[in-house]
C-alpha cells in the first residue's frame, strides 16, 4: 500500500470513531448501527479506490519511463549510426577502401553484437544492456554473447539472472572513476557449457573503493552464482581487473 493510501485509511478508520459515539450514546436505537455499517463500508471504499488510482498513476508513470528510456536508446543508436557513416562516407571519397572495408566490417560486427543481446531471452536484461549506452556515465560497456545462448524468458531464474547481471555491473559502475585520458570499460562475455552459465568481466579502467567490490559481488549474488575466479595484472593492479562468475544452468536453458 502507497503512503497516501496508508495515510488515507488511517484517516478513514479514525473517522469510524464519529457513529462509534453515535452508537455508544444511542444504544438504543438502530440507526447508529446502521450509520456505522453504512460510514465502514464508505471508508473501505474510499480506500480502495485510492489505493487504484495511486497503483494507476503509477504504472503510467513506469510507462512513460519506459517510453523516455526507448527514446534515448534510439538516440543514442542513430548517433552511433551517424558517426559511422561519416567515417565511412569520408573513407570513401579519399579513395580508402581498405578503410572503409574495416568501417563496415565494424559496423556489421555491431548489428550482429545487439542482435545477440536481443535474443538473450530475458527482455529486461537485454533492455538494460542495449540502453546503457544511452546513459551518459563514467564507463563505456561492451558485450560479447556466444552464438546459441539464451534463457527462458518467464520464471524466477530468468528473474535472478537478470538482478544479478544488472546488480554486478552496477557494483562496477559506481566505482568507475571519472576518466582522465583514456575511458573506461567494462566487457561482458556470457556464454554457457553443459553445467553451468559464465559471465566473464573485464574491467579496464580506473576503480575507486576496490576494497568492497568482492564482498558486494558476494552479496548480489546471494548463493545464486559464484565468485569463481579474480584475476589482476601487477603491472596494471589499478587499471585492469577480470572476474568470472559461474551461475548454475537452467534445466531448459538454451
């Protein structure tokens, strides 16, 4: 129940106590009776109705995100597009083909990357994913999903695939430190075997309060995947991390 809702069927329930006296000194008549039944069924009513509109509100509110979210994921996409094709108009007309051969192979590399993720089966992951981009942040995020790999789409698995994977790359999100020179990146590469699913992370970049990620990472997943391997170069301890997480397969996964 919303606060206002709350805050309403307390005023409703208080307002009982009006035919309550009513009836305590009318005891013996009936229409105090009949008035506390009448003000009850009222009240409940008025809260019930209040409890919709509250629940109405927010579900055109939550669409009208969506909608904004959409919007600059398409954005987002037809800038990238531009930026391609510039280069590739440019490489063109200097007479580069090899160039513009590498444009296009990158730009196809690209359109088969997103078509992947959309075929994850688990569309609010592959929302989130594929609207990352166009989220101005402090890390840039890049996904690599092997041919064949997918989940059901329905299902807690599904569910806690999807809070696990948003809940890690946020985890390294808020420790991204605002890039000097070079940006930030984190890569994810998911891929599956006979037992198990595999999500590879690969952080290149700069982390602040590195002292937390494991035990946060640990936290998220809540028994559900497994920390199962960390690895940190020594000659880049600040700039490259990797973590691997093993979640347990799905019965019908793909």
């Amino acid at each position: 129940m919303s606060r206002k809702s709350m805050v309403w069927a307390v005023s409703a329930a208080v307002s009982l106590l009006i035919p309550a006296a009513g009836i305590f000194v009318w005891r013996e008549q009936w229409w105090p009776l009949a008035l506390f039944v009448l003000w009850t069924a009222i009240g409940a009513a008025s809260v019930m109705l209040a409890e919709r509109r509250y629940e109405r509100q927010y579900h055109n509110r939550m669409i009208d995100q969506m909608h904004v979210s959409a919007l600059e994921t398409l954005s987002q996409h037809r800038h990238d597009w531009m930026n391609e094709m510039q280069i590739l108009y440019g490489y063109l007309r200097l007479g580069k083909p090899d160039k513009a051969i590498a444009v296009v192979e990158r730009i196809r590399a690209k359109m088969e990357q997103d078509s992947r993720i959309s075929r994850l089966g688990v569309p609010r992951l592959a929302a989130y994913l594929l609207s990352f981009s166009a989220a101005k942040d402090a890390m840039r995020l890049e996904i690599e999903v092997e041919e064949g790999f997918g989940v059901r789409s329905d299902g807690p698995y599904a569910e806690r695939l999807t809070a696990a994977v948003i809940g890690l790359v946020n985890a390294v999100r808020i420790r991204a430190a605002s890039p000097a020179e070079e940006e930030n990146v984190l890569r994810l590469n998911f891929r599956s075997d006979e037992r198990k699913v595999l999500l590879s992370m690969t952080y290149e970049g700069k982390l602040t309060a590195m002292g937390g990620l494991r035990a946060d990472i640990e936290r998220l997943l809540s028994g559900f995947g497994q920390l199962s391997e960390t690895e940190q170069t020594a000659e880049l301890a600040a700039e490259h991390r990797r973590l691997v997480v093993a979640f347990p397969r799905e019965e019908r996964a793909v």
